[in-house]
C-alpha cells in the first residue's frame, strides 16, 4: 500500500483525535520535519516580497542565497528539492528572475543532469561487480592509515580521467552495501545494531566517504575531463587534454601531493573526527559475508559479475576518451549491463533511478538560484574589482574571490563568467596571451579547490550529502564543513604559494 493511501476517508485515524484544518495543514507541510524548521521557512517566504520592496531586488537575492543554503544545511531535517524549491519559486515569481533564464541555465546544466539521470542509475546496474572489487581491497588492508591513503590516491586518479561524480556514486554504492549487510546480519543474529561498534562503523565509513570526496576535487583540477568547469574553461582558453594538464600542473600536482599528505596526516593522528577503525566485529561479517557470497556463486552469478566488469571496461574508455557526453555514455551503461544481466521488468529498471532522480530535480532548482545570480548581475562587481587588479595580487583574487563564489554558488557558473570576463579583456588587447593563460589556472584551481568548503560548492560533495548514505552514517553539513576543512586550508594554501610560480 502507497504511503499516502488514505485509511479513513473523511473521518479520523483510528486512534487519533479530530484536528483542525489548520492543525493538518502544518502536519503536511513538509512532513516530519520539525515545527520550528517549517516555520522558519514560512518566514523566509513571508518576508521576501517585503525585502524586495524596502531593500531592492539585488539585497534580496542576497537574501534567498542565504536562506537557500540554510536549506542545504538543514538537509537532514527535510530534503532540500522542498523548502529551497518553495524559494526558488518565489524568486521567479517575485521577478528576481524568469522562466527564460531559468530555462537557459538547465539547457546549459544538461550534461550534469544527464549524468546524474542515467550515470548514476548506469552505476546501479554495475554495483555487484564494484562491491565484489572494493570489497575485495578494503578487506585486504586492515591498516587504516594505508586504506585511508589508497583510497584518496586512487579516487584522485580515477577523478583526473574519468568523472567525480561517476566516481563518488561508486563510493556510494559500495558504502551503502556495506552499511545493510552488517545491519541486516546483526538484525538477523538479534543484536541491537544501535552499538558502539555501529557508531564506530559510521564514523569508519564517514572517514572513508571524505577521503574520497576530497580525492575527486583534488585530482578532479589536474585534466581537462576531471571536472565539468574544466572542460568551459579549457574550451574558451583552447586547450586540448594535454595542453590543460600542462598549463595546470604547476599549481595542480603541488596541491595533488599536499591534498595526499593531509589525508595521512588526519588519519595518522585521527584529526577532525578522522582515523576510526572498522570495528572488528564489523570485519568479521563482511568477511563472513564475502566468503559466503563466494562460496554460494553460480555459473550465472559468475557470468553476470563477468558482463559488469566488460561493461566497467569500456565505460572507462568511453569516459576517458570522452566520446561522447558523460550522461548519455551512463545510458549506454544502463542498456549494456541491464541486457546482459537479465533486468527486463520496467519496476527493476526504476528502481535504477530512485537515488539519482530526486538529486536531479535539486539541481534545477539550484539552477533557478543561478539564474536569480545572473539576472540580478550580483556577481560582477566582484569580477571588475578583482580585473582593475595587476599582478600576483590580480592572480591571487581572482583565484580567492572565484573560490569564494564557488562555494555559495555553482562551480561551472562561477568558471563560465569568470572566464567570458578574462576572455573579454584578452581579445581587447587588455592583457598578454601569458597573462590570460595564468588567469585561466586561476579559474581552474579556484572552481576546484576553495569550493570545497561547503557542500553545495562541489557537485560530487553535494551528491555525497544528499545520497541515502549521509543520513545512515549521520554525515551532516555541518560534519561536512568540519571534515573538509584540513584539507581546504592546507590545499588552499598551497595553491595560493604555487600561483606565485607561474609569473
């Protein structure tokens, strides 16, 4: 039966009493979310048509960014596609966009929303053959420093040629089958899973879950392919793979070895709420549970393990190459591994989607906050300030001040207008073709490595915070904010010193 089956018809629940139109309004709005956050929200929306009218249009918008990310932040409390859509609707209908511009920025969006419908779903078909392969490395280190360090090495590569988000789905997958087995092995067994050796898991695989994100970033800034601004930035500066790695690498392979070097540090010393162990206890029953699957594998099981891992291959080298776009190649993915894994009931196919779709519907609306950006022009004074500059100090800027707007905002807008703007003042004669090209790693390595201080700065981070597997190992936004942050700072750092090298 549905969850929103109606048990009695215009009458009360059994065992409730009779309640108010009033009362039932605000028990639906936004569902189990707590009273206080729903009235909030209801504030938000309230005093923006009087913002508009004492403050003007443009601190307004300010204002709805903020309430927006509030939203991001409070996601555990209600997902966000709810209260930051009612925003996002009241934004067009206050004027502060249009529909027009709405429009423009997901037509310009689609390859994300591509990848996040069918890469994402793509993965989910693929998932036996990954569990059975990062099953088989994360049970065979038991040293946590050295899983720890494999991981965000191997992410970082993976991230340089193929795509983050692809990458961190993976993650994702694998984390969250891990997550059931040991829940439904103690269930079983009739343990209380609510113990401390649980607690240590989640901790465990909110450690492993960060490495990993930041891995994407980090390697994600060094190739052309590795993020989806890079492939804006490295088309208006008209770089090919080799030439984007090359102009980068001198900013971007320092802030790779002190990303690798933070990661052991934190887990060395078990800083920012790194360095759990998985609990042996935990161990044991995925090995249990390993060997099990092993020892029970038909030849059919073994066929469909084969086909997933023919099917990895070649989406590898679709991805690498970049034949074609990201999304459309996790199509392919669907249709190749669906086929050859005996998937044919349209109700198997769905449930491909369940975690992507609802991720793709908060994206556009954080599009139509984009468009809110564009309309209202709130970025470019920023953009003109940091231009008037010269120098290091212009280097500097526009690295921070692009990092800085990445992370409240889209990291793929933020490039885009940034390097129209630097483009712009290069065809007018205004700078060097040596000073565009530094301009433009500024770009790449500020979109890139800044973002990652919230979330929302970074769609793979964002993915991370908004997949069923936050909520289970209690990866909240503010927990988020507090594990990137060694790594921002030091990575930051870093780039900042090296973007000195490139005058």
């Amino acid at each position: 039966m549905s969850e929103y089956a109606v048990t009695a018809p215009y009458g009360t629940a059994a065992g409730r009493s009779p309640q108010s139109m009033m009362a039932a309004l605000v028990d639906n709005f936004m569902g189990h979310a707590p009273l206080w956050y729903k009235q909030t929200i209801i504030g938000f929306l309230a005093i923006n048509p009087v913002a508009l009218v004492v403050m003007g249009p443009t601190i307004t918008s300010w204002l709805i960014i903020g309430q927006f990310l509030f939203t991001l932040a409070m996601a555990l409390k209600c997902y966000p596609l709810l209260p930051g859509g009612l925003l996002a609707i009241e934004a067009v209908i206050l004027g502060l966009t249009d529909v027009k511009a709405v429009y423009d920025e997901t037509v310009h969006g689609l390859p994300v929303i591509l990848l996040i419908m069918f890469m994402v779903a793509g993965v989910y078909f693929l998932r036996d053959v990954l569990f059975f392969a990062l099953t088989r490395i994360i049970l065979s280190i038991q040293n946590r420093v050295v899983l720890a360090f494999t991981m965000c090495v191997s992410i970082s590569v993976f991230s340089a040629f193929l795509d983050a988000l692809t990458i961190l789905a993976v993650l994702v997958t694998v984390s969250l089958g891990f997550y059931q087995v040991y829940e439904a092995v103690e269930k079983r067994a009739g343990e209380d899973v609510s113990t401390v050796e649980m607690e240590q898991f989640r901790a465990f695989l909110r450690g492993m879950l960060m490495h990993a994100a930041v891995g994407t970033a980090i390697g994600g800034v060094c190739t052309l392919v590795g993020e989806p601004e890079n492939l804006v930035i490295g088309a208006v500066a008209g770089w090919n793979f080799p030439t984007f790695f090359l102009k980068v690498a001198p900013v971007s392979l320092p802030v790779l070895a002190i990303g690798l070097a933070t990661c052991l540090v934190l887990e060395k010393f078990r800083l920012f709420s790194y360095g759990a162990e998985m609990p042996r206890s935990v161990y044991d029953v995925l090995q249990k549970h390993d060997a099990d699957q092993r020892a029970r594998m038909t030849q059919r099981d073994k066929v469909m393990l084969l086909s997933q891992g023919v099917v990895c291959m070649v989406l590898i080298i679709a991805l690498a190459t970049h034949v074609a776009e990201v999304g459309l190649l996790g199509l392919a993915a669907i249709v190749l591994a669906a086929a050859f894994n005996g998937v044919s009931e349209e109700h198997k196919l769905g449930k491909a989607f369940e975690a992507g779709l609802p991720f793709a519907s908060l994206l556009v609306v954080f599009f139509v906050i984009v468009a809110m950006i564009h309309s209202q022009h709130l970025f470019e004074p920023v953009i003109a300030w940091v231009l008037s500059m010269e120098g290091y100090v212009q280097l500097l800027m526009v690295y921070l001040t692009n990092g800085l707007l990445s992370a409240i905002s889209d990291n793929v807008f933020v490039a885009a207008i940034y390097i129209s703007q630097v483009h712009d003042a290069f065809t007018a004669g205004l700078m060097s073709r040596e000073q565009f090209d530094d301009l433009s790693v500024a770009i790449v390595m500020g979109t890139g490595i800044p973002a990652m201080a919230t979330p929302n700065g970074q769609a793979a981070f964002l993915f991370l915070f908004t997949s069923a597997i936050a909520g289970l190992v209690r990866l909240s936004y503010g927990r988020m904010v507090w594990m990137a942050l060694p790594y921002v700072v030091t990575t930051s750092i870093g780039a900042a010193v090296a973007l000195n090298f490139l005058l």
